[in-house]
C-alpha cells in the first residue's frame, strides 16, 4: 500500500516540475503586435487628418 503511494507522489512531483520547465506560452497581445496595432491606429488617423 505505502509503495503505490509513493510511486504516485514522486509521478506527480515529477510531472509539477516538468510543467513549470516548460516555456511560458508566448501571450496573444505580446508588445510587438501591439505596437503593430498602434502603428496601423496611428496611420489611419494620419489619412484622416490629411483628407
């Protein structure tokens, strides 16, 4: 009975570590797109104005 859950403990362990060595997910609104979309924002303005 003490083996199993031993066995499991270090599995988990093992798997707990393994997640936080992983690299982080790269975020959907990272600067550079956001920069993109500022670039474009102020670009558009800039047409605008001129008209």
């Amino acid at each position: 009975m003490s083996k199993p859950v031993f066995i499991l403990s270090i599995l988990f362990i093992t798997l707990g570590l393994a997640a936080c060595a992983k690299a982080p997910v790269k975020p959907v609104h990272s600067p550079e797109v956001q920069r993109g979309h500022a670039h474009e924002a102020q670009g558009e303005l800039s047409s605008e104005v001129r008209k």
